[in-house]
C-alpha cells in the first residue's frame, strides 16, 4: 500500500545531466559511426507521447545516419526498466527516448534504482514539451475542476496514472491536495494505457501529456477540464487553465529527449544533438507535433545537462517535502 503525501503546486517536469559542457567543443564524429543499426529504446508501450515522438523522428533520423532506426518499446518499472538497459548497453548504437521529467524523479523517488541517470547517462538534446491535460470519462458528470471536486467528495473516482512517481502522478496529487479533492490512483505502464482505461470507464480521470491526449479529446471520447500551462494554448482555447481554477501558479507538463549510455564518446553526442535537432525543427516534423498541441524545445548537449541537474536537485526537494517513497 503506498501513501501519497501532500505536495506543493509548483510541478513543471524537466530534466539535466551533468558533465557534458566539453561538447559544444568536440571534434566531429567520427566517420565510421555508425556501423551497426540504431536502437531507439521508449521505456513505455506504444502510443505515448515518447512512442509518438519516437516514430515520427526515426525515418529521417535512419536516413540522416545511413542506418536503420529500430524503435524498441520496453515499458515496465515505470519507465526504469528500459532506462536501465541503454544505461547498461555496451554497443555504441543504443539511445533513449522517455519523458525525462520522470527520469529527474527517480533517484528521489524511487529506493532501490539499477542505475544512476546521473552518473550512467549523458543527455543527447530535449525534443519536445507538451503540458498535461486533466481529462475525465464523458460520462463523469463534472464540467470543470471545481465541480470535479465537489464530485470526488460524494463518490469514489479513480485516477488512472502514467507511473507511480511520474510527473503526472505527482502533478494528479498536487491538484488533489491543493483542491481537497480526493481519488485513488491507479497505476498503468504508460500514458497510452491510462488514456485507453479512462476513455472506457475503467477509469474516472487522468492526467496525460497533450501531444498524446488531445486527439482522443478532439474526437469526444474524452472530456477535457483543465490545461495544466501558465498560459491556455491555441487549440484548447475554451479551456482555462489549472492556475486559473483557483491552485495559483499550478503548472506542470512533459517533456521528451534522448539520452545515451555515459560510455557514448562525446564526439557521437556532438553529431546526434546536431542531427536531432535538425530533424524535430524540420517543418514536417514540428507541424506534426504542434498540431497536436506540443512544443518543439531543443537543447545543446550543454543545456540540456544544466537543466537536468536543475530539475533533479528542485524534484529532490519537493519528493523530500511530500515524503514519497517507493520501492
């Protein structure tokens, strides 16, 4: 039985790692690489925002690279498990692809890790970042937040999360403790399937990245209450925020990158953060993603390092607050 403690309202997921600011200096990669296939590991089952992001690079990512792009879900432990087998991998052609706000909160969640995302992994840029939606049944009788709560009051409403520790966990409590609402939560592998069992009332609600939510929104098998961005976005302009149903500053949300195992040299990193960037801003690509409501961000490998430190240390204080704790 796990214990979810109150947590503050400030939840933007993010995401650094340390050591790479040699890399803006790095020779280029050498010509050899690479000789073998790539592996794009997504730690989650299909359908995503990770999978989506993941396919909709790895065609021109093969061609950029004169190889075959393989993406290989391996979803399990909450994402951790397929971190921990780049992590691990020997081959120099292996990458990740998650959500790497979740990636941030582990070490501070999570007692027992495999691996050390710090210490084991090098980030290669961002990719994208899409802020979460706070989704309902259509048959959940609740038009906005406030009705919401008034609702989980007077019956029991379960909360289908991503990943017990994920952003959107944490965020699903934050808006629970901040609203006096109050639900169980129910944990599932990935975005998709907490997606899949609220749009057929396994589930009452969710929390989900928009890139991967606001179809099923657009298409009315789900109800949307909230957004969870400073701002309301474009394509859900009639949507007002989670800041302005009454939690001020709430703001939280996903991000995707990719990373490597540390072992990759950093010349290999140089030329991917390249490649990749190139590929996600290409207007194919980022009118793909913006249409279904996320935001291209990319980084230098630099960047991306600070900001992953950044977001660490800042989860490590809130998880340290609320006292979650998982095995």
């Amino acid at each position: 039985m796990i214990k979810l403690p109150r947590l503050g309202l400030a939840l933007l997921a993010g995401f650094s790692l340390s050591g790479l600011s040699s890399l803006a200096a790095a020779a280029p990669a050498p010509a050899a690489w690479p000789t073998l296939p790539i592996r794009l590991v997504v730690p989650y089952p299909p359908g995503g925002s990770s999978d989506i992001i993941a396919r909709a690079i790895s065609t021109q990512l093969g061609a950029a690279l004169k190889q075959t792009v393989i993406v290989d879900n391996r979803p399990g432990a909450s994402g951790n498990m397929g971190a921990d087998a780049v992590a691990k991998s020997t081959d120099g052609h292996t990458l990740l692809l998650c959500d790497v706000g979740a990636l941030a909160i582990a070490p501070s969640v999570y007692t027992k890790l495999p691996f050390d995302p710090t210490k084991d992994l090098r980030g290669v840029t961002m990719l994208a970042y899409s802020p979460h939606l706070l989704v309902v049944h259509p048959g959940v009788p609740a038009n906005n937040l406030s009705e919401l709560v008034a609702l989980s009051k007077t019956r029991p409403l379960n909360f289908a999360v991503t990943a017990l520790g994920s952003a959107p966990h944490l965020a699903g409590v934050a808006v629970e403790q901040g609203s006096g609402a109050k639900w169980t939560y129910i944990p599932y592998k990935g975005g998709a399937q907490s997606v899949a069992d609220t749009m057929a009332g396994q589930t009452d609600l969710t929390m989900n990245g928009m890139l991967a939510t606001l179809p099923h929104v657009q298409s009315g098998k789900l109800k949307v209450l909230a957004v969870s961005k400073g701002t309301r976005v474009p394509l859900l302009a009639s949507v007002p925020t989670v800041a302005e149903q009454g939690l001020k500053g709430f703001e939280s949300g996903t991000w995707q990158g990719v990373l490597a195992p540390a072992s990759m040299p950093p010349a290999v990193l140089a030329r991917l953060n390249a490649v990749l960037t190139e590929i996600i801003r290409s207007p194919e690509v980022r009118e793909r993603l913006v249409s279904q409501g996320a935001e291209v961000r990319t980084m230098t490998t630099a960047e991306f390092a600070s900001f992953f430190d950044a977001e660490r240390k800042r989860w490590a204080q809130v998880v340290a607050k609320g006292g979650v704790k998982l095995d």
